[in-house]
C-alpha cells in the first residue's frame, strides 16, 4: 500500500518535470526539483525493501531518523505552502499611494506571459486609481538587451497609462533589490513634490476660531506581482521599513502554478535565513 502511494508519487512529479520542460523550456528555474522528488521517492520505497531483509544488521535509529526527516520536510513544505496560498488569496486595497510593479525576465525587448500578467494587472489598477503612482521595478538580466523598467514603461506608456503616473527603478536583479530600490525612488519623489509644493506661494488664510492640525496620512504601499510571490514580497517591504503595505495579486500560469509554489518556498526559506525577511 505505502509501496504503491510512492511509487504512484514519483510517476507524477516525473510527468510534472516532463511537462515542464514541454511546455516552458528545459531551463526554466528550480524545474529539476521534480526529478529530486521523484529519485527520492524511489529511494525510500528501495529503503524500505532493504530495511526489511536485513533488519538484523541496521539500527532501528536509521530508518526512523530517516522517515521523521521526511515527514518533518513535508510539514515544513506543507505550511510554506498555505503562507503562499494566503497571499495569494491577499483582499485589493485601493487608493494606495504607490504601487511598486516587480518585473520579470523579458524577451527581446517584449514582456514575458508572467510580466504582460503583471503589466495588465497594473493598468487595470492605474486606471480605477489614478492617483496612485507605480513604480516599474527591474533591473537588465543575463540575456537581457534592456532593463525589464524600461520595458514596462514602454508597454504601459503604449497602452495609455500616462508617464507621470509611472517612476522607473532599472537597478535591481531581485526581489530584494526591487523593494530596496524602490523605496530609494519613493523618497526621492516624495521629497521632490513637497520641494514643488513649498515653492508655490500661498496665500494666507484667516482661520475663525480654534483648530487643530490633522495628521499626515500615512504612507500606503501596494506590491504588485504575481499571485504565489506575494506574501515573501510583502514580508520583505515590511522588512525594509514600509509600514502599511499591500499586496496586488496578479495572475500566474496556471501550469507552473504548483512548479512556481514549490520554487518559492524554496525562496522563503532561503531570504528568512538571510534575513531579508
């Protein structure tokens, strides 16, 4: 019965790992994972064969260790799992003041189907808010022949966003640097447009009676991006300082969707050690 479930297991991430490479490329990122899971898979069920004919020359402690690793690495990938799911399932705020558009790789200076999702999404968004800003966050890859910024402007600027509602930042190669450098970018407008607001002369009002002088509103952040990269997109903004941030969820491919899930756990686990999250 445990035979057939595993065995049955690894068929599947095999297949997965086939279809992957058919349908997105032999390179596309961590997809050798799959092959891992199976070959672990096999090796268990092999395990299990040999443990029981030669019970009499390996410790109990070996198997055991081994299966509470095991069971301990689906635990662990099981609850990553549901924090990428939450995110995914993050409710839209409106009205935020900036929303930082994370980019992906680009192809000969067109968008890739994961950044067009992300850049529909964005119009969408700019268009029920206008006064929200976007900053297009990425920067030149390997293979690149420009900066994933530079592309996005292009492809929102043509399809009628207006320019002064987008800020480019072209630095970044992660999605670290992207919530870094970005931040750089909104202060930097920030200060600008209230350097602009000083310089116009105002008039003096006569205000009757007392008052009192209200609050600047606080500074509300959107992370825009695909739906499984929300929630390590939204840890690392609170990480770098910004307090009220928001996650917008784009759609990804609905094929990698488990292959990108699986992917990004794997980078939750690695920022969270870096401490980048």
């Amino acid at each position: 019965m445990v035979d057939g479930i595993l065995i049955g297991l690894a068929v599947l991430c095999a297949a997965y790992f086939v279809l992957i490479v058919l349908y997105a490329g032999i390179g596309t990122s961590f997809a050798f994972i799959w092959l891992f899971f199976a070959a672990l898979l096999i090796f268990l069920v092999y395990g299990k064969w040999y443990y029981v004919r030669n019970m009499d020359r390996i410790p109990r402690w070996v198997p055991v260790s081994i299966v509470t690793t095991c069971i301990a690495g689906v635990v662990v990938l099981a609850l990553l799992c549901v924090l990428v799911f939450f995110g995914a399932a993050t409710p839209e705020r409106q009205g935020l003041d900036y929303v930082i558009v994370l980019g992906a790789r680009v192809k000969e200076h067109t968008v890739s189907n994961s950044l067009k999702k992300r850049l529909d999404k964005a119009m969408e968004y700019a268009e029920h808010n206008p006064d929200t800003i976007l900053v297009l966050s990425g920067g030149k890859g390997p293979g690149e022949s420009a900066s994933e910024a530079e592309v996005m402007y292009q492809y929102l600027v043509y399809n009628g966003i207006r320019p002064e509602q987008l800020l480019v930042e072209d630095r970044s190669v992660s999605t670290v640097e992207n919530i870094a450098y970005s931040k750089v970018v909104i202060e930097r407008h920030r200060l600008q447009k209230k350097l602009e607001r000083e310089l116009v002369p105002r008039e003096p009002r006569q205000v009757p009676g007392p008052y009192m002088m209200a609050e600047d509103k606080p500074l509300e952040i959107g992370v825009l991006t695909s739906n499984y990269h929300v929630y390590r997109a939204r840890r690392i903004a609170s990480r770098w300082g910004f307090d009220n941030v928001y996650g917008i969820c784009a759609q990804s491919d609905a094929v990698l969707f488990i292959h990108f899930c699986v992917r990004e756990c794997a980078s939750i686990v690695k920022d969270r050690l870096m401490g980048n999250m």
